[in-house]
C-alpha cells in the first residue's frame, strides 16, 4: 500500500482500559492508544484488513480532515481508500459513547461523501471492556449503522499459539499472519497481558525473512501498547527481554531510557536527539515521542530538521 496522505491527531476519548499504572492519567492513555491504532493503520492497513474480514484492496490512505457547515474542523481517526473508489472510515474508541458517537460518526460519513463525492463504510474498533456496543438507530425515516469491530472478541491466545506453531513446523510467517500481534493487548484472552507482548515480540523478531523496516514498525506499535497496558515493572522487564530486538536495542543502545531515569548525564541531550530521529524514522507520532523523551517540543523540531538536513 502506498501511502498518500496523512492522519491527524483527534481530542482523545476518555478510556476503559483493562488497568493503568498510575503513573499518567486516563486522557494520556487513550491518546497513546489512539495514536498506536493510527500508526498500525499508517502502514499495515493491508493486512490488517482480512484479519477483521473486512473486504476490498487498498489503494491509499485519504484525507481525514473536514469542514462542517459551521466552519468548525472535525478530524476523523482513518480513511482509506479503496480499489473501487470507495472510502472505508475508522474510529477508534475505548469507551462506548453509545447515541451520542453513531450520531457524530454519521456527521464525518455524511460530509465525507459530500465533500469527496465518495461512497463510504464506518467500522468502529471498540477496545477497553466493551463488548455490546450500540451500533445502529433510527431517527426519522431513516437508520443508521456502522460495522463493529469488537476486540473482546478475538483472542490473543489463539492468536499466539497458532503463529508459534508455524514457526515450529517451521513454516514462514508472513507479514499479514505478523500484523494482528500489534493489537494483542486489545483483544481477549487468558494469556497475561506481559506474557502477549514479549511471545509476540519473539515471534516478530523470529520473522528474520520480513524486511526491517516492517518489523521495525511492527515492534514499535506494540512497544506504545505495552507501555499503555504493562506496570512499570513488567515494562522494564520488557525492555531487557526484547534487546535482541531493532527496538529494544534502540532503546539499550542509545541510552535514552536510562538517561532520562537516572537524570542528565554527560551526552544524554545527544542521544535524545538521536532516539528522536530514529523514533521519527520508525513512524512514532510526536505525540509519543514527547511522552517517551519527555523531551519539549523545541527540542524535537530541532531533532526533525537535523534529521531532514541530511
């Protein structure tokens, strides 16, 4: 999939998420979920698709901004667009907003066709505990639906268990068997949430025949999940089980995390740039970059231009 555009960051929704350390606060949360789900979408989008048995191929990804009829600008979670010229609409949402969501989500359909002269389909991915939310309502003559995709009801243990298997008989893992483990801390399950993340991290860092930079991406997303949904502990954890990985050894070798934890030390401000420009290059949005350097946005524009002055 090639893509044509860009996503925009949308005001978070409040989330219901399984448990949170209690180091950052619920908005944080579902910005750092919201953004991991963008970033997925960015650049798996393909492949993300058959695994929710949504049909059709991709052609790119489309414009997510709109302006209403009162001038106010209203900011979609994802759009792609299709081989058949049709437009496919993502939101993502942690807590079931219920009337008050299907009728925001029927105002960005109803524009989007309007203004783009497009036929298009919402699918809602619920995460946190929902797992009946309100998907339709009339209203006048007319009725009102969008396509639910529940992550409850998918597990991540027969998830896990059937790419272990492959990689026991030996068999290659394709991209599209490797991308739905960026989304295992949303799903079902009994594995614990520590356990799902570092099987999948293996199982991604097995996959040596997938290019770099996929797998990169891939292990980026799921670290931003992991450190949404794990304790701190289970999160340092983490870090010292995935160092084989690209990721991991981004994280070991430049430093930042230890710098930032122990406090500035001599070349800490030269490998924080150093984390941000391989962070930009893996896809991070700014927004998690921010969070994980707590660096200030000053220092991250530098970063980007020494970046894109090379």
């Amino acid at each position: 999939m090639q893509t044509v555009g860009h996503f925009f960051t949308q005001e978070a929704v409040m989330s219901d998420s399984i448990h949170s350390p209690s180091t950052h606060n619920i908005n944080d949360y579902s910005q750092q979920e919201d953004a991991a789900l963008k970033t997925a979408w960015q650049f798996f989008a393909s492949d993300l698709l058959p695994f929710f048995q949504i049909s059709g191929s991709v052609k790119g990804i489309a414009p997510t901004e709109l302006i209403s009829l009162e001038l106010k600008k209203l900011f979609q979670d994802f759009n792609l667009i299709m081989e058949d010229g049709s437009w496919k609409h993502f939101e993502f949402q942690s807590k079931n907003e219920g009337l008050a969501g299907l009728k925001r989500f029927r105002t960005y359909e109803a524009l989007t066709s309007y203004q783009h002269k497009v036929p298009i389909t919402t699918y809602v991915l619920f995460s946190g505990n929902i797992k009946n939310p309100m998907t339709s309502f009339s209203e006048g003559i007319n009725t009102y639906k969008v396509a639910p995709i529940i992550m409850k009801r998918h597990s991540a243990d027969r998830l896990i268990r059937r790419l272990q298997r492959k990689l026991k008989a030996k068999k290659e893992l394709t991209k599209t068997d490797l991308v739905p483990l960026t989304l295992c801390l949303l799903m079902g399950g009994k594995m614990s949430l520590k356990d799902r993340v570092t099987e999948s991290f293996h199982i991604i860092h097995s996959a040596s025949h997938i290019p770099n930079e996929d797998r990169s991406h891939m292990e980026a997303v799921l670290y931003l999940m992991a450190d949404k949904f794990l304790e701190p502990t289970e999160l340092n954890k983490l870090k010292e089980e995935i160092h084989m990985t690209q990721l991991g050894q981004m994280l070991v070798d430049w430093g930042i995390e230890q710098g930032l934890e122990q406090g500035i030390q001599k070349g800490a401000k030269q490998k924080t740039q150093e984390f941000i420009i391989n962070a930009l290059k893996l896809g991070l949005s700014d927004e998690d970059i921010l969070r994980l350097t707590e660096c200030t946005p000053d220092e991250l524009q530098a970063a980007r231009e020494h970046w894109l002055s090379k």
